[in-house]
C-alpha cells in the first residue's frame, strides 16, 4: 500500500525548529538545508512512508524536491497582498513538484504560545484580503490548504464562490496546538461536517498525536475520524503526521538552544500506525486515506 504524508515541516540540525547552529563546524546555508532534507528523508524512510509533502520555506521545499523529486512535493505560502502574486503563483505552478498553497483563517500564528490567549478568526477575511489569492488559485488550478484552527465554516464561502478551487481542511478542522488547548476542540467539528456538501473540499486528517487525549492508538480519535469518513468518504479524506510539530516546540518556551522538545514528544511512528494497523477501517479505505485523496486533491501523479 502506497503511503505519503500529507504534510511534514522542515526537521532541523540541532533538534527543534530554529535550534542553535552547531559550533564546531562551518554551518553554510547550503550544508544547513542538505542536512535539513535528509533528516526528513531519512524519517520518512524510518517509518515506512513512501512520500511526503512538505510545508516549508521556499528553499526548504525547492531542495527537498529538487533533490529527491519521487519522494518529495512541495506547498507554498503566500503573501497574498504581493503586486506580483499572480507572477510568483504561476511560476510556482510551472515548478515540477510544487503542488499547493495555503492560507491561515485565524490568529494562530500570533497566539499559539501565549498564556490564555483566544484564536479567532482573522478580520481579513471580511475585509476581502484574501479574495484575489483564492481568485487566482482558482484560475491557476493550485489546491489550497485551510489552516482552519476551528473555524472551517469559513470555508465554506470560499466553495460556494469557486467551485474550481480544490479546498483542503487541515488538521480536522479543529484547533491543534496551543500552550492552552480550547477544552473541546471537537466543538467545532459540525462546521468541518457541514462543508461535505461542496464537491471540491477535502479534509486532512492530521496530528492525531497532539490531539488526542489519551496514549496510542489514540481510541478517542476514532469516533470523530468515522463521523468526518461518513460525511466525506474516504476519497476526499487523506491522513498526514505533521510529526515536526510533535517534537518540537508548541508548549515550550524558546530558550538558548532554540525550542526544546515538546513535554508529551511524540513518535513519528505512532502517528502513522495508529491508522495503518488500525481494524476500524477497511483496506479498501486506508488505500483512499492513505493516498489516493491526495494524489487526487492535489493531481499528483503517480
């Protein structure tokens, strides 16, 4: 069975995300980024993946396609207030390997590690910042990624308005990790349900580890991946570990070496095999999970 991760980060020399450089050794920017895509080749490898997608910086993402291109594909954030926006999506659609873009619907990257702090919903999305970078993935044919963080519902907007833009949900919909955890994220999983309807909207079951309450296999999870299944199918469902986040970072405060490892550090195995050996779904279904939403989402070919 053919598995690809839908979505990995940048894995980093000296442990968490931005760690302090060694100092025994030149680090080149070059050095830094052959090691940077071989620690993730190397991971996926380890756990039995056979590709993944990253979401990077844009030399991070361009190397690791570049150098291994039939393990690696590549999504892209933009500025979506850029002059240049259509140039630069249009040339990163003429990238072999460079497969979709992505959007923030909140204020997570501002709150994600401050004490008490409430994630909303970004106020750009009603002041109409965002129309012309969902106009132009429209028109470019690049699938999107929805960091939803709970608010799915958003998205729904967006379907009605482009039918041609494939969507795609990320982490069930709901808020991932905080240094404070809305006490039940799954609150928010009727507004990911409600969004089955529209043809072109996927969902990205992804960092089951960090979400879920309870040790591996993650038992808490399956009640709510059966009810996303029911709704979606599992042809427009597709798994990913985000096993970067797991590691590193989301709890702990950056310190001299960079951020530590995550209290509860997670496994990138655990993440992939709560599912792949799991008896609640068929083969049938883990084929569509595993990759065939993907390679269809994103027309990745084989």
């Amino acid at each position: 069975m053919e598995i690809i991760d839908a979505q990995i980060h940048e894995p980093h020399i000296g442990g968490g995300m931005r760690a302090e450089k060694p100092k025994e050794f030149e680090l080149t920017p070059e050095l830094e980024l052959f090691i940077n895509v071989e620690l993730a080749r190397e991971a996926i490898d380890c756990v039995g993946a056979h590709k993944a997608i990253v979401y990077a910086r844009r030399e991070f993402n361009r190397a690791a396609v570049g150098r291994y291109p039939a393990l690696f594909g590549a999504v892209e954030v933009f500025d979506y207030a850029a002059p240049d926006l259509e140039e630069q999506m249009a040339a990163f659609k003429a990238t072999p390997g460079m497969l979709a873009c992505r959007i923030l619907l909140t204020n997570y990257s501002k709150v994600w590690r401050v004490p008490g702090a409430k994630l909303e919903r970004t106020p750009l999305i009603e002041q109409g910042a965002f129309d012309r970078y969902w106009a132009l993935a429209a028109k470019l044919k690049i699938p999107m990624f929805f960091g939803a963080h709970g608010f799915a519902s958003v998205a729904a907007m967006v379907a009605e308005r482009h039918p041609d833009l494939t969507i795609i949900i990320d982490h069930f919909g709901v808020t991932q990790s905080m240094v404070e955890p809305t006490p039940d994220r799954w609150n928010a999983l009727p507004g990911l349900l409600a969004l089955a309807k529209y043809p072109n909207v996927f969902v990205k079951l992804c960092g089951t580890p960090i979400i879920s309450t309870k040790p591996y296999p993650y038992k808490d999870i399956w009640p709510h991946i059966h009810k996303i299944l029911h709704a979606f199918g599992p042809g427009r469902c597709m798994w990913a570990s985000d096993f970067t986040r797991q590691r590193w970072g989301t709890e702990t405060p950056q310190g001299p070496d960079g951020f530590p490892p995550r209290k509860d550090w997670k496994p990138y195995a655990d993440a992939l095999y709560y599912m792949l050996h799991s008896n609640e779904i068929s083969k049938s279904d883990k084929e569509q999970i595993f990759s065939g939403a993907v390679r269809r989402a994103l027309n990745w070919k084989a």
